[in-house]
C-alpha cells in the first residue's frame, strides 16, 4: 500500500508551483514588453520566436497560477496571513493577462478573435473575484487588492478594445470615419509632420479603399516628386510603423490619459497600503519579496509602457497639430533618432557605398535584404550550421527517392520539408545600401514621370489642330476621341513592362531588341518565367565577369552589384513568399528542387559555356512541366552570348540588367494585390518590396482596384 502523501508536504509543493509560476508570468510580461517592439526592426528568426513563445506562454501562465491559487482558497479551512496574499497575488495575474502596451497581437488574425479574447478574460476576471469572495471575511489585505484588481481589469479593457479597434472590419470603418475629415499634407515640414499626415491617406491604401495615394483628392500638391529619395524612404518607413502600431499594439487606446492614470495610481496606493499599513509579522519573508517584485516590476513596466507609447510616432501624429509645443518638440527629436542612417562600406574592397545602420533599437525596420541565388543554392560549400542543415536535406531527400516512399510521406505532408530546409540554408542577408536604393527611387520616379507625359498627351489629343489662312491655328473639339480611354490604354502598356521598355530605351540600334522578339517570338513568359530567365541570366553574366579584372568604373560597379541583389532577391520572393507577388506557381518540380538534375546541373553547366539547346529541352509529354523551366535557362544563356558579342552594348550591360530588374519589381508591386501580405511583413522586420509598393503607390502606379 503506498503511503499518502503528507498535508504539509503537498501544501510547501503546491505554495512553491505558485510563487514559480507567478514569477515566470512577471517574467514573461517583461520579455514581451522590452522585445516586442523589437521585432519590427530586427528581423531575426530567433527574436521573433522568442516573443512568440512570451506571448501564447504569459495567457497559459497566468491562467494556470489563478487556477492554482482558487484550488488552495477552496481547500483551505481557515483563513491565513499566507493565503491572504495568495488572494492578492491574483489581481496581478490579471493584470498580467491585460499584456504589456506594447504588443496585443504577433499577427493579424489574432486581432479578429477578440471577441474570444474578451470571453476568456471575462471568465478569468470572475474566478479572480470568486477568489477573492472566498477570503471574506477578515481579509487583512482587502483594500491592495482591490486597488490591484481595477488596475487588472482596465489593462484586460484596453487588450480587447485594441484588439477589436484593430479588427479588419473596424479598422476599415474607421478608415472611411477619418477620410471623410479633411485631409491635408503639408509638403513644406519635416518627413516625421509629412509622414503622419499621409498616413491618414495611406489607411485608405491598406484596407483597399483605393489603389494609390492620385486617387484621392487630397488638399495640396500631390506630387511625391517633390521628396529626395532619403526622405521618402524616411516617410515610408513612418507610415509602416504607424501601421504596426496601430494593428500590433495598445496605442489606440491607451491615450485615455483617465484610465493611464487611474491604473498606475491603483497600483501605487495599492503599495503604499500595503507597505505602510499592513501588518507583516508572521508572513514568510520570501512571499513578502515575491509581493514586493510584483507590485514594483507592475510600477515599473507600465513606466516603461508609458515612455514606449508617448515617444512613438502615433503620439506624434495625435500632435502634430501642435508641432510648436515643448511636448511635440521633445518627441520629434527622440524621433529623429530613429532615423535612417548610413555607414561608409566597401565592393570588392575599393568602391565605397553606404550601408543601413541605423542602430538595431532604434530600427523601425530590418533594412537588410534577403537573397536566394539558384547557383548556390545548389552549391556544397559551407560552413557551420547552413551546411550540417543542407546535408541532412540533401540526404534526407535521397533516402526519400530511394525508398520510393513519397506518395506516403506526401500524406503527412513532409514531402518538402528536406528540399525547404536546403533552400531556406541559402538564403543570404545583406544590408540594404543607399545607393540601391537611390537607383530604385530614381527608375520608378522616372516611371512616374512618363505616366504623367501619357496623362497629357492623352489630355491634348482632345483637340485637333486646323490651319486656317484666315485666322490662323485653331483648336477643334475632337468628341468621338476618350481621353480617359487613351489614358487607361498607355498607362496599361507601362504597367505591363517586364523589362522591354529598358532595352528599347537603351538598345539604341535595335539589335538586341530584334535578338529577343526573335527567340521570345514562340515563348511568351509569365511574369515568373520572365524571373527565372533574367535571374538566370545575372547569374551566368556575374560568374562570368568575376574571372575577369575588377570593374574600375564606379557606375558599372555598382550597376553591376544592383542587379546582383536585385535578381537574388526577386528568387527569394518568387520561392520562399510567393504570395507577395501574386505567384500560384508550384515550386515542387522547380529548378530550385533537388530532384532532376538538369535544372541545377543546367545552371553550373551554362556558366562554363556547356549548355546546349538540344540537351535540356523537353522531348516527351512526361517532360512537359520542365519546358518552363529548361527555356529560361536556355535563352538565358543566348542572351548573355548576344550581350558580349555586341560591342556597343559591351559598356551598358549591366546597366541594362538592373534597370531591367528595377522594371520586373515595379511590375510586380504595380500588379500587387496581396495589400494584406504587405500589412502582416510591417510586424516581421518588414521587406523592400513593401517599401517598393508604397512607394508607387505615392507616385500612383498601382494599377487601379476596379481594372483588376
């Protein structure tokens, strides 16, 4: 017969699960506190799964302490000191379910269950206050804790109303609520005052209401030309963190200055009560000290939170009304801080750019950008913890083909975790530079500018001019000609560039032009095959010109590492977030796959001059999936033969090449339609193709919604 197991035994046990658990929850508001708006700017994998584990582990924590300590309220006989404080400990994990100001949601899904979220806290809240009930009466600590309990329950209120205000629904509601107000920018002050004002528009772009910033009529100049490409991208990154704040934290409502100060002010009457008042003799000293950190590290983080809130950029936009105010005046030079800025580096160790180095907390995003190229993804050489990954999905992947088991694993849906862990080892990260970014801003301004010259050509092809003897040059109404229709017809043909724009600017002799209408004559590519081809073509033409001397020329330099960049991280899209680009193309039989040995053999092939037509083309109908991905590489590889054998394009290669990749990224943020993908990067260190998107959205070319 086993013995029981002693009262006093299970009472130490059960008293320490509930000072642990109780800690562990104090500890998980402050992770999630100090990191959470770290995220935004960071990027790292680890950080992101670290505030996720805080977040979903803090509900679980503290609803388990509350459980744990209405168990022993129930079970004990006779009131206590001890079990006093236990009573009191309860409001704490109350206010510890409210969560910390600066994050009520890792992503956008989590803001629609607040009704789920209101329901649970609800419950939680009653079994606080039975807990409570059930030490009266004589309880020794009443007025503490009930002091705690309302701090507890306006931090749970402002958790749900954020929640439900940043609700897609309601979030669009109040959209339209804000745009039926006047809206102006002031194009004359500083990017923070220009930015929070544009961003009351840019709600508009976020929730659909309209495609583009030209499509509202908003008071003032609506060019966007008018910034240098530093500020702009200063404006964006602002708007985006507005976003953020808006949809990810309490900031909506917690600038009710009432309820701020009737919860901080509970909870240090509720101290000062208890240290002043209460009589502590008999209580156990590590309790007391347990009591104490919870009352102080409560005092101390909604500090923090208050500091957090006030000196962010929607206490700005709230004040910019009054941007001659000590308080606006203090907040925008916190904010200037956190400021893009750049740092002096070098390319192959003598041209000299700067690179994003905004100190890490105070990013208000990543500035980095990935990179995935198909050559060495495919590639054995590396080092550490990239190549221990790649062999066991390399080997993994034979075992898999061997065994011929894949129809059984693809019913578990593990048929491509192996070829998903050797292609996310690829990737790279570099930081994004301001030259990159500076050649970005001036190709889609550029773009811009050529809208505006079809929107008054089309505007002066309403008249028809007639040469009269008598009077002269007159103007006749022309009313069969539309001029919305002209408009509609060449902004069409712009948006619709995948590149052939840039080479009949820059082949000025037609030549390469006629090379690709010839060979692209039968094959129309899609948008992604127009990826595959050009990304396949940056890479033959980079492998090759790294055998040859270093670039003197500065331009050409740069040019050249541009197209790099931008080819790699157009791969890393097109594969690893295909849905930002508006890809339903199945990645399983692709090139970037390890099974056939053509698609990657065929790149390591070209860049030695080995690949032939004949050899990858498809010959069979089993074939037939391969042909899309065989053709890019093939005309690839004549492209770059046609490049180098024109001895007047020899200079303007790769100045052809990138221009030609700033087209495909402008192609495909002009034709984005995945606004809620570009939201839900604002919370994950956010990407440079959102940055792409706003920017065209300022210069208005997205493509309309109602022409979809």
């Amino acid at each position: 017969m086993v013995n029981p197991i002693p009262e006093s035994v299970k009472k130490t046990w059960d008293n320490w699960n509930i000072r642990g658990v109780i800690l562990f929850s104090l500890l998980l508001q402050t992770v999630l506190i100090l990191l959470a708006p770290l995220r935004k700017g960071m990027g790292y994998k680890l950080i992101i799964l670290l505030i996720w584990s805080a977040y979903f582990l803090a509900d679980s924590a503290a609803t388990f302490a509350i459980g744990l300590i209405a168990e022993r309220a129930t079970n004990s006989q006779t009131p206590t000191k001890s079990n006093e404080l236990l009573v009191l400990w309860a409001p704490f994990l109350l206010l510890h379910l409210g969560g910390p100001d600066t994050i009520t949601a890792v992503a956008l899904e989590d803001n629609e269950l607040w009704l789920r979220q209101l329901f649970g806290l609800i419950f939680q809240a009653g079994f606080t206050f039975y807990v409570f009930l059930l030490s009266l009466p004589g309880n020794k600590l009443f007025v503490p804790t009930i002091l705690v309990f309302i701090a507890g329950i306006i931090k749970c209120f402002e958790r749900t109303r954020a929640m439900y205000l940043a609700s897609w629904e309601k979030f669009r509601e109040s959209t339209i609520i804000e745009l039926a107000k006047d809206v102006k920018v002031n194009q004359g002050g500083d990017y923070l005052q220009v930015a929070c004002e544009y961003f009351q528009i840019f709600r508009g772009v976020v929730v659909d209401l309209f495609s583009n910033f030209t499509d509202f009529p908003f008071e003032g100049p609506s060019s966007f030309g008018i910034f240098g490409p530093e500020d702009a991208l200063r404006i964006i990154e602002v708007e985006l963190n507005l976003v953020y704040e808006v949809l990810h934290t309490k900031i909506q409502v917690t600038h009710s200055v009432t309820l701020r100060f009737i919860c901080f002010g509970s909870l240090v009457a509720a101290l000062s009560v208890f240290y002043f008042q209460v009589e502590k003799h008999g209580l156990n000293d590590f309790d007391l000290g347990v009591t104490y950190t919870l009352f102080l590290g409560g005092i101390a983080l909604d500090v923090i939170s208050f500091f957090m809130g006030n000196f962010s950029e929607w206490t700005f936009a709230a004040l910019r009304n009054h941007h001659k105010s000590c308080i606006a005046r203090i907040i925008r030079w916190f904010l200037n801080l956190k400021s893009s800025k750049w740092q002096q580096s070098r390319i192959g160790g003598k041209h000299e750019v700067f690179v994003f180095a905004t100190p890490f907390l105070l990013r208000r995003w990543s500035g980095s950008v990935s990179g995935l190229s198909a050559i060495k993804a495919h590639q054995s050489k590396r080092y550490g913890i990239d190549k221990f990954f790649q062999f066991i999905a390399i080997n993994t992947y034979r075992v898999i083909k061997f065994v011929q088991i894949d129809k059984i694993i693809a019913c578990f849906g593990l048929a491509d975790i192996a070829s998903e862990i050797r292609i996310k080892t690829s990737v790279s990260q570099g930081p994004l530079t301001k030259e990159l970014w500076v050649f970005i801003f001036g190709e889609i301004k550029r773009k811009a500018k050529n809208a505006d010259e079809i929107r008054g050509k089309a505007e002066s092809g309403h008249y028809t001019e007639v040469n009269d003897p008598e009077v002269g040059t007159i103007k006749i109404p022309n009313f069969a000609y539309d001029p919305e229709a002209e408009i509609r017809k060449g902004l069409r043909k712009l948006f619709s560039a995948k590149g052939d724009c840039t080479l009949k600017e820059l082949d000025t002799n037609g030549d390469l032009i006629q090379f690709v209408e010839i060979y692209f004559g039968e094959v129309k590519f899609s948008f992604e095959e127009s990826i595959i081809f050009w990304h396949s073509a940056t890479d033959f033409l980079y492998e090759e010109t790294a055998k040859e001397e270093e670039i003197s020329d500065e331009k050409t330099c740069n040019d050249r590492e541009f197209s790099k960049i931008l080819s790699d991280y157009m791969m890393y899209l097109l594969v690893l977030k295909p849905t930002m680009l508006n890809s339903l193309l199945d990645w399983e039989p692709t090139m970037l796959n390890s099974k056939p040995n053509f698609r990657f053999e065929a790149l390591r092939a070209a860049t030695t001059g080995e690949l032939s037509s004949s050899r990858y083309s498809p010959a069979t109908t089993a074939e037939a999936n391969r042909s899309i991905y065989s053709m890019p590489l093939d005309q690839a590889k004549r492209i770059v033969d046609r490049l180098h054998s024109l001895d007047y394009l020899k200079d303007k290669k790769w100045e052809i090449v990138s221009k030609v990749w700033v087209e495909l990224m402008s192609y495909a943020a002009c034709h984005s339609r995945a606004t809620r993908t570009h939201v839900q990067q604002v919370s994950n260190g956010r990407e440079l193709f959102t940055f792409v998107w706003v920017l065209m959205a300022h210069f208005g070319l997205v493509e309309p919604i109602s022409e979809n």
